[in-house]
C-alpha cells in the first residue's frame, strides 16, 4: 500500500502538523517562537475556512491551464489519497477545518461517472458484482441516478459517499414506470434475493416483498398460451384471481435461477407448479379464446371444459410422459 501523506502547515517554512495529507501555505498570525498558529487569531480562522472552498473549487476546476496540469490529473484521479482524515487530525482546533473540507468535497463533483462526466457523490451509484441491472440511460431518467465509471475505485467511492445499488433504488425506479429487460431478470431476481438475505427484521423483509410485489417484475412464457402476447408480464397479486394459477412453472423457461433468485421467489410466496395449475392455466386459455371468439359462455361449455381439466388431473403424469 501507498505510504500515507502528512505534510506541516507553512508559513514560508513549517509550523505545525495538521495531519494534512497536502502543503497549506499561508501568512498565518505565529506564536512568538513560530512553533504554531494562534488559535485565537481571526486571520487564522477566516484563512482556515477558505481551506474546503479553495480545495472543492480545485477539483472542479475547468480552467485550461488547470485541467491540462498532470499535478491536478493525478489528484483528481486518486483524491482519496489526498483527503485529510479526521483519525489523523487529534487538534480540536484543525479537527473543524477538516471536517468542513470533507463535506465541500463529497458535495463536488469529485466522482466520474460511467459516461465520461464528474458528478457528485450523492447522485453516484456504485453497482452490484452482477453488473448493471438498470441501463444507464434508464437509471438516470426513472432514479435520477448515474453508474460510477469502471475504472474509478469503488472502495473510494464508498469513502466520499457514493450508495451501491439497493432494493430501495430499484422500488424507485419501478415506481416511476422502469421494467426490466428479459437479459437482466435472472441477474434482478438473484441481486433482490441476496438483499433480501440481508434483512434480519421479519417485518423489513415483509415490506420489502410488499412493496417489490406491486410492480411487473415477473416475467411469464407467453409460449403457454399461444392466444397470448409473450412476454406477459402480470403483477403477482393477480395470483390470488381465480383465472390466474401462474407459479414459477410458467417463467420463461430461458431463465436460470441460483439460489438467491430461489429465495426470493419463495420469499415473495411464488410456489412450484403442480399438474392442477397446469390443468387450471390450460382451462383457462380454453376459457378465454372462446369468450373472445364468441362473447358468450353457456353452462354445457363449462361441463365439458371441467370434465376436460378433471381428467387431465388424473392422467397429468401418464400424459407428461407421451
């Protein structure tokens, strides 16, 4: 690892240790032996307080002469290494100062984002191993949001403030109108499921899968019914409807779920198909071609309809094997 920076403050030559991982020069009001500032000087304290304004202005500066200098590339592009920390600064006095330099920085645009621009921490999302489960053109217009670049440190993104990606993003996102792409629903599925993991509160997690259960995030074949659009996408409380006996039996079957997309399904009360959802689903697609073809039901089509789902209830197993 690099060794840590810590510089004196100067003034002409050096006074005192601040714990500054950078020089500080300025025409500070001394002690008689020039050993360190007056702590009670207001020269000092107005030139102490131009420190995190100076310092934020710095790294966003857009000024040619400033922006071609390798000195402020290189700061720029590792300005964690050049942040003061609070556990490196033990004096009351530059312990203030330091703590306002920090929130100016995290309130710049001090992080690169994944399309070539600098943006500040807050509107910065770090995202999940899995990769990106929301395009970036997506993030920003239903979150409000921007992808950090690849090549910025994830670890000091983190350090001034950037969010990885969390379920509440993604409820965000959902609200606003976002639907996930077919390539991404595993990778979602998976990434809520570890999240979910994570809760150790019953009644987060339960509000959670509420809250995740109100959106179309669950893809369905549409090859089950040849009547239907595909993909269809229903949202879970339709479940409960007596014409809607669809379980993980009926997802795309291109899908491949690991363990936490298993954990997820089940957390959000998505159950294994049997050979009566599938007679169920088939009466129906039976049901709905005909109201559209007809406009009518009468009570000898529903007998025969019955009869048909009765016997494929008994013979579901025999069948499966022809």
């Amino acid at each position: 690892p690099e060794e840590e920076l810590k510089y004196p403050v100067f003034c002409f030559l050096p006074v005192e240790n601040a714990g500054l991982p950078f020089i500080f020069q300025a025409n500070f009001d001394l002690t008689t032996n020039r050993q360190s500032l007056h702590r009670s000087s207001p020269l000092n304290h107005w030139l102490c307080r131009q420190l995190p304004r100076v310092f934020a202005e710095l790294i966003q500066s857009g000024v040619p002469e400033i922006v071609e200098n390798p000195q402020w590339q290189a700061l720029r592009n590792d300005l964690v290494r050049y942040l003061p920390k609070l556990s490196q600064c033990h004096d009351p006095f530059w312990r203030g100062y330091v703590q306002l330099l920090l929130d100016r920085v995290r309130n710049s645009r001090c992080i690169l984002t994944m399309s070539g621009e600098w943006e500040t921490p807050c509107r910065v999302l770090i995202p999940p191993a899995a990769g990106l489960l929301i395009s970036a053109p997506d993030l920003l217009s239903y979150g409000g949001f921007h992808w950090l670049a690849p090549s910025f440190s994830r670890e000091d993104a983190l350090l001034l403030g950037c969010q990885p990606l969390a379920v509440t993003h993604i409820l965000d996102c959902l609200a606003k109108g976002w639907q996930p792409i077919h390539d991404t629903l595993p990778a979602l599925y998976s990434f809520l499921g570890a999240e979910l993991r994570q809760v150790q509160e019953d009644m987060r997690r339960e509000i959670l899968i509420t809250s995740i259960a109100r959106h179309q995030i669950f893809l369905l074949d549409g090859d089950i019914f040849a009547d239907l659009q595909s993909p269809i996408f229903l949202r879970p409380s339709h479940w409960l409807h007596p014409c809607d006996f669809l379980s993980v039996r009926f997802l795309q079957a291109s899908l491949v779920l690991d363990a936490d997309a298993l954990f997820f399904f089940a957390s959000a009360g998505v159950k294994q198909a049997d050979s009566q959802d599938v007679a169920r689903s088939i009466l129906y697609a039976h049901l709905k071609m005909y109201l559209e073809a007809r406009h009518v039901i009468t009570g000898a089509q529903v007998e025969r309809w019955l009869l048909e789902v009765q016997f494929l209830r008994d013979h579901f197993d025999e069948l499966a094997t022809i």
